[in-house]
C-alpha cells in the first residue's frame, strides 16, 4: 500500500515546509509574545516583527532569521524541494561533549545542520537555494555543511540551474578541527567548476557573515549582495583593533562599508530581495521562465 504522502507529495511536501518557516519564527512554539530588538533594545509584538519579516519597525536592524523562513520570503508558493534532507553532521574527532551539543542544536532549532539546501522556483525561474542557519552553531561550517553546499553546488551545474546561497555564520565548527577548514577549499573548487561551466552564482551576505565561510565560496559569487547592517568580514573588528593596536573606521566590515569598498554589488533590505532576485534571474534566463 502506498504511503498518504504519495498521494499528494507536492501538498504535503509544502505544507510541511509553512509549518517550518513557522517554527522559525517562533509561532509554533509559543515564544513570548514580544519581541525585543538586539540594536536599539526596543520591544514590539512578535506579529508586527512577522510583518516586517523581523525587521525592527523602530531602528529598521535586521535580525537574523531561521533557513525555512527565509527560503519561504523568496520562494514561490509550492515549488519548494529540499535537497539532502538527511545529511547530518558527525563527531569526527571524538570531540568530548559534542554529540550532546549537536542534540541539543537539533532540539532547540528542529535543525539537523546549520545549512538547509532546496530547489525551487523564483518569480518562475528554477533555481538551487542554500540558506546558513546562524541559530544551529553560529551557522558554522562543520564537515556536513561544506558536503551540503558542495552537493548543492553540483546539483545546481548537472541540472544548469542558478545558484543562490545565503550566508550567516561565525566561520569554521571548532569541534572538528581541521576537516571543518577543508570544507574552504572543498567548497571553493565547487563554486571553480561551476563557474566554469557558465552556472551564475548570486551571493547574498547575511549577519553575520565571518571567518571561513567569508574566506570560501561566500565571496565567490558572480554578483554580490548584502542586507543592511550586516557584519562581514574574515575575523570581527575588535580582534582586528587589538592585533593592530588602531580604532578602525567607523561601520568597519559593515555592509554599506563593503559596499563602499567594492566588496559588494548592492545591499538591498529584506522586503526588496525577493523582486531583486527575480529581475537578476530572469535577466540571466533571458526573461523567459523555467521549469
């Protein structure tokens, strides 16, 4: 007998990720009520910051979101399909305490890993998303997430789809050493052969983008985007100002600060991304949608 799922695989599959992109957001847990902001310290109900996609309406800082609902911000309705669902992390070092760590990740966020990777659709374009997680470890890269964005990256170049992957993440998982700083040249050589076979790669650098991921395939990208107020950069500006022994400028590794440097293309706020991405995509499909 066939499973229900089977009957409606596209339903259930959909109905499966709303009910994550909500969890994300706090909703399905019954978080508190109010929300507070990390910038200015003020406080507003969490159905306002849902719909200012967690945007302070006081101060406009952006806060960190969860993987599901951000892919859900982007996607159109009903295309979602996540790729190497169950690729999990493994202790690869007998790190002490490790796997004690990694349950309680998975049990706080519903995450198996700080990166979600799926195929969808965006304003009709067909495309390869990858979306780091900052509340599952800082959204750094073990051993399992660089596998993910590599397989991600591939899936992209076998079925000549766009690529877009959005960063957020403290830099390398310090529990498996150094297979976690393989995953920069591993990642990097993916993007290199991507690239090489004409695939278009769109970088979109979240808060906070640092250490390796920054190093690799983050700042690889054909063209390169950033939300508002986003912390980008290899190592953060206080350990700089104490290697150096100097004040660094004011809004150093700041998005708009990148911006201003060439290390960005544009930063665009979260309610502007999903119509930006959809006019670089449909530019690169030649104004024509895919399947």
């Amino acid at each position: 007998m066939n499973d229900i799922r089977d009957l409606f695989p596209g339903r259930m599959r959909e109905r499966a990720f709303q009910l994550k992109a909500r969890r994300d957001t706090g909703a399905a847990w019954h978080e508190p009520q109010f929300v507070e902001c990390k910038q200015c310290g003020r406080r507003a109900t969490r159905q306002i910051w849902a719909k200012s996609l967690f945007v302070c309406p006081n101060c406009g800082n952006h806060q960190p979101i969860g993987a599901y609902y951000r892919l859900s911000l982007v996607l159109d309705s009903g295309s979602f399909r996540e790729l190497d669902a169950e690729l999990a992390p493994q202790d690869v070092l007998g790190f002490p305490g490790y796997p004690e760590k990694l349950s309680a990740q998975t049990q706080k966020t519903g995450l198996s890993e700080a990166v979600v990777a799926a195929v969808g659709r965006i304003g009709g374009v067909s495309v390869v998303a990858a979306v780091l997680d900052s509340r599952f470890f800082m959204g750094s890269m073990s051993t399992a997430v660089g596998e993910k964005i590599t397989r991600a990256i591939e899936y992209a170049a076998a079925k000549k789809l766009p690529l877009v992957i959005f960063s957020a993440s403290g830099g390398a998982r310090m529990q498996e050493g150094i297979f976690s700083l393989m995953q920069m040249a591993k990642t990097s050589a993916a993007i290199e052969r991507f690239s090489a076979r004409g695939g278009l790669y769109i970088s979109v650098l979240t808060h906070p983008t640092t250490g390796g991921v920054t190093a690799s395939f983050a700042s690889l990208g054909d063209i390169m985007l950033a939300e508002p107020g986003a912390l980008i950069g290899f190592a953060g500006p206080r350990v700089i100002e104490q290697t150096i022994g100097e004040r660094l400028p004011e809004g150093f590794q700041r998005s708009e600060f990148q911006l201003e440097h060439g290390f960005v293309d544009k930063v665009v706020p979260r309610s502007e991304l999903r119509a930006t991405l959809i006019q670089l995509l449909q530019l690169h499909a030649g104004g024509r949608k895919t399947e």
